[in-house]
C-alpha cells in the first residue's frame, strides 16, 4: 500500500519552485509547520464543538499549504477532510488522526532535510 502513495514531499520540485535559495525554503517549510500545527488544532476545536464550517475552512487551508510545500499525502488527508459534512462523525476522527500522524512524519523529513539549518519545530 504504501507504494502506491505519492512521495510524502518532493524537496526537488519545492527547491525548483523556489528557486533552490536554502533560506527561503527552510523559512517557508518552518513556517508550514507552525501552522499547519495551529491549524490542526483548530480543527480539533471545531470537531469538539461540531462546528463544520470551521472544520472545512481550516482542511482547505492546510490543504492549500500542504500543495504549496508538494505535500501531496497531507493534501490528500485535507481532501477527504473536506468531505466530512457533519460533526461530530467517525471519519472525523480518523481523518484528523491521519493528519496529525502525517504532519509528524512530514516534520522529520523536513529536520532531516534542512540538516544544520534551523529545525522545523513549532513554537
């Protein structure tokens, strides 16, 4: 199964899109997880107090950030997110679950691939 799933983020075509300045790529992917840490948070409030459109808005957003970093496995979680049109529901959970487990996978990729820059931890 897990061969079948896109790259969990493409460093190449990021670097490319940025023009391969190693500052600006390190800020940008710190910046993602900071807020996409936020975010998941946020939507763990809105599934608490079942407040769907809080929940839709916040998987859109982190959605976009995560395409914006090539985060293609993360974008795919925000998708199915999307599609949850009640709260609280089951597959919330899941999906949110989900999320939070890519985002700490993404996390030591993004440490591991900035090496001696700056970690990406959240503050």
């Amino acid at each position: 199964m897990e061969a079948s799933l896109p790259q969990r983020i493409d460093f190449l075509k990021l670097a490319i899109n940025l023009g391969g300045n190693k500052s600006t790529i390190a800020h940008m992917l710190e910046l993602f997880i900071q807020t996409t840490t936020y975010s998941l948070e946020k939507m763990e409030k809105a599934g608490h107090d079942n407040n769907v459109i809080l929940w839709l808005q916040t998987a859109h957003q982190i959605k976009g950030a995560a395409k914006n970093i090539t985060a293609r496995r993360l974008a795919i979680l925000c998708e199915e997110a999307e599609t949850i049109r009640s709260l609280p529901h089951q597959q919330s959970a899941n999906v949110l679950y989900n999320m939070h487990k890519e985002l700490a996978l993404l996390r030591e990729e993004i440490e591991e691939y900035l090496g001696d820059s700056k970690p990406a931890t959240p503050q």
